[in-house]
C-alpha cells in the first residue's frame, strides 16, 4: 500500500512537471512562471539575445516590448528544464536561470548573524524578517561554459502617489537590482556631457534634459558592458541608473507596469551591436553629400548671405557638400513658411546651390503659436502637447513659440510630413530636414501625449518625431531619395530613421571641448552610430572686457577681431575642434558667430582648415565604406577604445582618444596653448605616426608633437586606406587615388560605392571590393568589382618608413 502511494505521488510529481514544461512552451516560445502573485517571462529573440519581465501584473508581463523594439521574438534552439535549484531556459549561447520560488533558507541571500537581544531590539522598532516577497527573484544569465554575464538580485514594483505621476496615469515606480562585479566597465545610455567615459561610479540621470550641467543629456537606455553584454532597460520613462555602487547596478523608473529588459551576450562588442540592430532596426546609410562636410552658422538670415557664403566656397576651390537654412527663416513660428522678405525665391536658390554641387538642410520646428495658420486646427484636433484638461503647453517659452505638435499622434504625424512635403520640399527643393527641439523641448512631465502622459512616456518622442518625416520620405518618394535628419535628442530604435544626432547647444569653450569627446563616444557606444558637435560650439561665453587667453593664442587672432572679439584664442579653439571635426561621423560647423567659415578666422587659421577639409574628401572612400558596415551590423564606426582592444585594461577608461574605422586612431588636442600631447597606444599591434610614417610599438604611453596644424592621429599596423582623388563636393567623380596599406598585420578592407543616393544599396545594387593583405607575402589582393583603372602598383603603396 506504502508503496502504491508512492508510485502515485511520484506520477503526480511527474505530470507537474511535464504540465510546467508544456504551459511555459504553449506561450507563445516564452518560458512563464507565476509565483506567489508575479509573472515571470523569459522570452528569446536569437540564441544570444532573451527579454526578461517581471510584474504583478500578468497582463503587462505577457505584453510586448515598448516603444522602439521591432524585433521578432524566436525560440529555435531553446530548450527548458527544471531542477533544484530552479527554472532553465538553455541555447547554444546563453544558459538563463531563475531560482526557484521555494529557494531552501541554506540557499537564500542572508546577512551577517546578529546575536539574539540585538536581533531582537531591532526587530520591535524596525520588523523583523517579512519572508519571501515576490521581488526576491533571482535571475541569472550565464555562458554554456559557465561564465556568469549578468545576475539580477531582485525587483520591485511599487504603487506611485498622487503627486508622483501625471494625473490619471499613476502607474509603478519599478526597479531591479543586479550584480556589479569588480572591475566591470559600462558604456553608453546615450548622451551625457560630465566629461568621463566609463559610466561605473555615477548616477545616470537617464532622461532628455536640456538644462543638464555641462550640456544636454539625451536618454537612450541601453549600456554595453566590459563583460561580453549589452542591457537595454524597456521603460521610456525617467530612469535613474546607479552604476557600481556597493557592487550593484540599480535600475528605477518612474512610472511602469514591469521590470522589462533584453539582455545580448556577444562574443565581441561588435556582435552585441548586431543584436541591438535586430532588436531596433537598422541604420540606414545617409546621402552621400552629408558625410563631405556641412556648412552653417546660428543663422544665415537671408538667401542672399546662404548663396554669398556657397560661393565663397567654389571660388576658393575648397570642398563642401551641404548648406545650411537654420531656425527664424519663417515669418511667423508655425506658420510653416520662409519669409519672404529675406527669402524671396527659396526654389530658385535651391536650384543654383544645386548647380553648384550643393545640398540644402533646412531646420524646421515643431512649435505652432496661437494665431498661426493652422493652430486653430492642431489645437481643435488634439493635435499638441497638452495638460490634463486639455491646454496644449507653452512652457516656460513665450508665446510667440507656442506649444509641440504631438507626432506620436499617427494623424498629426502624417500631416506633419505632408506639409513639410508640401510647403518646403516639393516648391523649394529642400533636400534634408533638421528637425530641433526633438525631446520635445517643453517639458512633458505634466503633460498627455496621443499615447499617454508624459511622464510614463517622457523620453519617447524623438523616436515618433523623427519617424514622421522619415517614414513619409520612404511612403511618398520610395527608393528615389535617401533621408537625412539632423536631430537633437534620441531613443532606441531612432536610428532606423535616417538620423545624425549632435551635442545640442554647448558653450563655445576649452573644457566643453574637451568634454564633447566622451560624450560623443558614449553615444555612438549605444547603437547609434551619427553623431557630431556644432564645430567649436554653439554658445559664445560671456567675457570680461580685459580677457586674456591663458597662453599666447597659437593663431593669432588680429585680422579676425572683427568676429570674435575679445575672444584673441577663439581662432585656435576653432581650429583644434575642426581636426578633430574632420573625424566624426558628420563634419559640421555650426555656432552663434557673426562668421563661421574657413575663412573667417584669420590668415594663419584658413590654410589649416582647408588642409582638414581636404582631408576629409580625400577619406571620404574609407568613411563611406565605414558607413555600409555600420548599415550591415549596426555597429558605430566612432569607436571607444574597450570596442577593439577588450583584452587591455588601460584603455577602459581613456576619454579623449578613439578609433575612427579600423584603422586611425584620433587623439584630439584639448588644451589651450598645447603643442603637444600624451597618446596611449594600445597593446597588441604596432601602430604607424600618420604624417611621419614612424612605426610605434603598442601598449605604451608616447609624448607626440602636435603644432597648431597637427591633429595627433595614428594607424593601426595591418590598415588597408582608401584614398579618394580631389574634388569639392560629392556631385563630383571620385576615383581611388591610392590605396594605403599598413603592414604588420594582415588585413582585410570592404571597400563599397553606389549612387549615394538612393536606396538601391539595399537591394544589392551597389559596387563592392573585398581587400585582403596578406602581410607574410607582403601582397594585396582584391576581389569582387574593379575599384579603380590601371594597374594595382600605380595605386597600390605601402607605407614602409
């Protein structure tokens, strides 16, 4: 009889557990457990990427992700097992554990022991023990090997008051803990201008903020870690982020229904960004004429001034691609006009820019005041940012600005684009749109958006903004014309929307010279791979009458006085941020200046400028093919160190040094005054001085000689560098002039070219060269289109000092 009982109690045991088994895999390839009040959902999207939820809230745990994910889940080669020690969900890659929820005391998370009477005492004012609460899952993701990647302690959710949440839309405030081992570096969460690049030790304030110190942070929530992963925190609202304190990484937000976040294991970083494309989308390659160089200043007030500036340009032989119509071009704000005064005949200035190989950006914005031709109508349709009861919001801005149009609206979105198609594309040949004030600029905390409030939704409207024109782009004209979208802030996913983001309006200084470069490598180490800086800032500082520069001003500044003042080291400020502009991904001069072109800094500034522009066109074959890998695996082609040298601890934290591509790495000169610099070479390959063609051994710190007309910038030993052939704007046909190889290492390079522009890439018609060197033979070889005439020794040279 005893044993007949325990027969069926081991059956019963049995079908539980098979019953477990087929419920977690009957959902849709998701695992689902629900224990003591919460759903957990592990979900796989490949073998190395799973999104992981946790909510009281079974609903919200089974829902999909939020704003900005396109990707598709897929279970293939995942399997699920139970054991004692919990829940397994196993691929080739990735092994995701979660404790069981009736995890033995031996094995529960404890502190040190107290003796009894303390224990006691401490108990009676503050509780004792509660037990288990549904937060005290653990979560563990580790390799097929064993190799632990990422271990969250615990969650929570916690019912917001009335005073924490827009009305209406209280929410969660949610959060999750995770392991922060020693020596773990972070990187990314978009854009933070404090001037450091390992993101470990701070608090991240994870959220669009103008009036941030030192400069605009933008909110794109996603950090790749030095310990082979990448992390991307679903929840748009504002999101605090402790990095390495006490050993944990805290995430919280603000409002939520769940902790919801997608974990990718790469075996480089390179891998991890691949996963990030296939869970946000792609980065579509820009038209050509935006990776020579933009010109612009705060602001061209009239056609006149924009075609005198263009001209100066041709006149003087030097390259340039796109013009630039900044913001106050209309006559009223909303009116979605170009005022007439100033701009009598924008088609026909648009057609002789266009003679003269130029493009136009036109900054267009998304602010509609009372009294405009379509306020009445946005506002009756609900079309704005609005508060609780219905009042679109002007902020703090006057009236003339007026309230944001609301384009997460898919209706305001559509008419959005449509007028701009309408009003400024189709009769004014504008080419390319700078759409400002993306966060949006008035703060939506207290605010509705068409999909909710603002402060559950507070970083999304990037993404919907700069959607709308592109996404109307690819409907009205289809392949026939690439996007390009200069936007100021960001979210996941905005970068399949043919975007380049900028730095927003920094001071025109040394420091925030020196603090752009992290931030600009923080950005591109989330995902998305434009972004530049107004060349040499935005605003001017104010100035004591009597300013002196700290050191005598390396130009000189007395045949420029007339533009910068009282300013005497402006014109070497400008030109160091030009070198180091000549290695963004976009090249643009922009600021609040009376002058802003080469010219425009003095005699001893202008041949040095020119000298970084014709650089630039002259990379312009290297860059463009950087930019077809970055639309290939989404990875950036401006490359924090850790990217490419993961096995050299010195290099985790270095700020102002980066990879361009594989093969130069630029070092910026940051000082006033300096001549000279400090350029840590990072171990595991020689590297070769770009203007003397001396070879360094790497792992080493080198004191490198940077006169005023010397940007301190290396190449990699095993770098194959195509060079174009001169020309002075993308309109022009560039051949492959040489063809530079580095010997050392072998190497490989994709060399590709298409029209540059149109979306023909993306079905396979382009032209594309695979280039190998083999460094033991001393040999390159090439296959695939023919990227120039003649013969390889004619183009071919290595660079043997």
């Amino acid at each position: 009889m005893k044993r007949s009982i325990y027969r069926s109690c081991l059956l019963l045991c049995f079908v539980a557990f098979l019953q477990q088994t087929v419920f977690a895999h009957a959902q849709d390839g998701k695992l689902v457990l629900e224990r003591n009040g919460s759903t957990i959902v592990l979900e796989p999207y490949a073998p190395n990427i799973v999104r992981v939820t946790m909510s009281t809230l079974k609903s919200q745990a089974l829902g999909r992700p939020g704003y900005g994910f396109i990707g598709a889940p897929s279970d293939q080669g995942w399997t699920h097992e139970h054991d004692g020690q919990g829940d397994v969900y196993r691929s080739g890659r990735l092994v995701v554990r979660v404790s069981p929820d009736d995890l033995p005391a031996s094995l529960q998370p404890r502190r040190m022991p107290l003796d009894e009477i303390n224990q006691q005492l401490r108990n009676q004012y503050f509780g004792g023990p509660s037990g288990r609460s549904p937060g005290n899952d653990t979560v563990t993701v580790t390799t097929p090997t064993g190799k632990v990647l990422l271990t969250m302690r615990n969650w929570s959710m916690r019912p917001n008051s009335s005073g924490a949440a827009s009305k209406g839309d209280l929410g969660y405030h949610v959060a999750a803990t995770f392991d922060s081992p020693s020596g773990e570096h972070y990187y990314g969460l978009g854009q933070h201008q404090q001037g450091f690049l390992d993101l470990r030790d701070h608090r991240m304030h994870c959220w669009h903020n103008y009036q941030e110190i030192g400069g605009e942070t933008v909110c794109v929530p996603f950090i790749v870690s030095s310990g082979g992963y990448g992390l991307i925190w679903d929840n748009p609202s504002q999101t605090t982020v402790d990095l390495g304190f006490n050993q944990q990484n805290v995430w919280s937000s603000d409002v939520g229904d769940r902790v919801s976040f997608f974990v990718i294991a790469g075996n480089d970083t390179d891998e991890i960004y691949e996963g990030y494309r296939q869970l946000t989308g792609v980065t579509h390659m820009l038209p050509k004429p935006t990776y020579g160089y933009i010109q612009s200043k705060a602001i061209y007030p009239t056609q006149e001034q924009l075609l005198a500036v263009a001209k100066g340009y041709r006149e003087r032989h030097l390259p340039a691609d796109v013009m630039v119509v900044d913001f106050l071009n209309m006559t009223r704000q909303g009116e979605m006009d170009l005022d007439p005064k100033r701009w009598p005949d924008p088609a026909g200035m648009n057609d002789q820019l266009h003679s003269m190989g130029f493009r136009t950006l036109l900054s267009v914005w998304p602010h509609f005041a009372a009294g405009t031709r379509y306020y009445d109508m946005l506002k009756q349709k609900g079309w704005l940012i609005h508060e609780a009861d219905g009042t679109p919001d002007v902020g703090n801005f006057a009236n003339v600005i007026g309230p944001n149009i609301d384009t997460t609206n898919p209706a305001a979105a559509k008419w959005f684009w449509e007028t701009i198609r309408d009003r400024y594309i189709k009769p004014d040949h504008f080419d390319y749109l700078w759409l400002d004030e993306t966060e949006p600029d008035i703060d939506p905390a207290k605010d509705f958006f068409s999909i909710g409030s603002g402060t559950r939704y507070y970083n999304v409207y990037p993404l919907f903004h700069t959607a709308s024109v592109y996404e109307g782009f690819r409907r009205d004209f289809g392949d026939s014309r690439r996007v390009m979208i200069l936007a100021r802030a960001a979210y996941l996913g905005a970068q399949r929307n043919g975007t380049v983001f900028w730095s927003s309006d920094i001071v025109s200084n040394w420091d925030m010279l020196k603090r752009s470069i992290p931030a600009g490598l923080d950005f591109t180490a989330t995902g998305l791979p434009y972004w530049d800086t107004d060349i040499a800032g935005f605003f001017s500082p104010v100035l004591p009458a009597n300013y002196h520069a700290a050191h005598k001003p390396l130009i000189d500044p007395s045949d420029a006085r007339s533009n910068v003042g009282v300013y005497e080291d402006y014109p070497e400020l400008f030109v160091r941020w030009f070198e180091w502009g000549a290695f963004q991904p976009v090249m643009r001069a922009h600021g609040e200046r009376m002058h802003n072109e080469v010219w425009a800094y003095g005699k001893q500034a202008e041949p040095i400028l020119a000298k970084y522009l014709r650089l630039r066109y002259q990379l312009l074959p290297y860059i463009y093919s950087l930019a077809y890998g970055s639309y290939r695996t989404g990875a950036p082609f401006m490359r924090a160190l850790f990217m490419d040298f993961p096995n050299d601890a010195k290099v985790a934290n270095i700020p102002d040094e980066y990879m361009f591509g594989p093969a130069f790495l630029v070092a910026p000169v940051t000082d006033q005054g300096a001549t000279h610099r400090e350029v840590y070479l990072p171990a595991g390959c020689d590297w070769y001085n770009y203007w003397t063609n001396e070879r360094v051994k790497g792992g080493q710190t080198i004191t490198v000689d940077a006169p005023i007309d010397v940007l301190p910038l290396f190449v990699r030993a095993g770098s194959i560098v195509p060079l174009g052939s001169t020309i002075e704007s993308t309109r022009d046909k560039q051949t492959v002039a040489s063809v530079r190889v580095y010997p050392g290492a072998d190497a490989d390079f994709t060399l590709f070219a298409d029209d540059g522009t149109t979306y023909a890439y993306e079905k396979g018609v382009s032209s594309i060269t695979h280039l190998h060197w083999n460094d033991a033979e001393g040999k390159l070889t090439h296959k695939g289109a023919e990227a120039w005439a003649g013969k390889d020794s004619a183009v071919v040279r290595i660079m043997k000092r």
